[in-house]
C-alpha cells in the first residue's frame, strides 16, 4: 500500500468508526497514534505511581542530610571549642562560689543584723528598728527581707546607707521612705532591705523554709 492511500484510508477514518477487533486493518497511521498514546499513558502512570514517590523520598533524604550537616557542623564546633567551654564553666563555678559565700547561713542572719546596726551607729544614726520580716521561698533561694527604722541627719544617712551596701554579705536596699521629724530633729528613714540564702538540700521537695526571727532597737 503507497502512502498516499494510507493518508486517504486516514482521512476516511471516522473515530466513531473504531472497532479494536479489527486493529489489524486500521490505517498505519492510526496505529502509530493508538501506540503512541498508550506510551504516553505507560509513561505517565509510571511516573505518578514511581518516579513521583521516589521524588518525595529523595527530597526526604536531602531535608535529613541539610539536618545532619548542621548537626555536624554544631558538634564540630563545640568539640573544637571543647577546653575554652570547661574554662569558662570553671570560671563560671568559682564566680557562683564567691558570690555563694557572701550569702549568709541562717544562723548567720541575727550576726547580719547586728552588723546592720553597727553601721547605723557609725554614720552617727539612731536605729529605731532593724527586724527580720518572714522568708520569701523562690525556687533556687530565700529571700529574707529586713525592716531598717533609723532616724538623723541626711548625710549620716547617706552613708548609712552606703556602709550598708558595702558590707561582705549581700545586702539589697529598696523602697526608701524619708520623713521629716517633728519640731526640725532631724529626719526618719525607713528602708525595705533584703539579704538572700541559698537553698539547701533539706528545704528541697516542698518543705517550707522555717522562718527566722530577730530584731534590734
């Protein structure tokens, strides 16, 4: 058969027409057609069924691969880091030591109150009160908090207050009240301070922190 009578047979050929028990008499052009197509479809359902699902894995694969290249590159560089790390934690631990030291035990605490009315009277002061109000437990420590009541001249009480912040144990300062006494004697000072103890093993797990008492006049 020439090939123009298979572009005629084609250009007869009505799609309506298609009968695939005689697919052996369809024009050859129409069987390349047919043959073609079912390529494209193999093609495409291998696609959607493998290619797509090993595309998902791949991309899997290189999201895992970017994470464990950070990972590494963290790892790299804390071990390379390694000895300046313990360095500074060593520091670090000294550092925590110090300022431990300078909190007072409990039994430290009516010791710290007399030291507090001893700067009174040095500045030239009169203290009125220095009492311990109750514990305030936090997670890591206890605040104690302590209630100053001293009366004379501004500048003694500037210095007051400085020898009071310059002491060994730490000692905070908050919330001053200053007033004027009656008939021009001088003045009253009021003073919120706060030292701090660590919390030790056995105040742990809940307990409640027992309380210190004390007071000066």
């Amino acid at each position: 058969m020439s090939l123009q009578d298979s572009i005629n047979k084609l250009n007869e050929f009505d799609v309506n027409d298609i009968d695939f028990d005689k697919i052996g008499v369809w024009p050859l052009p129409a069987k390349i057609a047919v043959c073609t197509l079912l390529v494209v479809i193999v093609i495409a359902l291998t696609y959607y069924l493998k290619i797509s699902d090993l595309n998902m894995q791949l991309a899997s694969v290189e999201a895992k691969e970017k994470t464990l290249r950070q990972t590494f590159q963290t790892k790299s560089f804390e071990a390379a880091n390694l000895d300046a790390y313990k360095a500074q934690m060593e520091e670090m631990k000294v550092t925590f030591d110090s300022l431990l030291s300078r909190l007072p035990a409990k039994t430290e605490v009516p010791g710290l109150l007399e030291d507090i009315g001893t700067r009174g009277s040095e500045s030239g002061l009169t203290i009125n009160s220095v009492a311990i109000q109750p514990d305030v437990v936090a997670e890591y420590y206890i605040e104690v908090p302590i209630a100053i009541d001293v009366k004379g001249g501004y500048h003694d009480m500037g210095g007051f207050v400085s020898g009071v912040a310059g002491m060994p144990r730490i000692v905070t300062l908050h919330d001053f009240t200053i007033s004027s006494l009656k008939d021009d004697r001088g003045l009253n000072m009021k003073i919120a301070a706060k030292t701090y103890r660590y919390k030790t093993q056995e105040q742990d797990g809940g307990s409640t922190a027992v309380r210190a008492g004390g007071q000066i006049k």
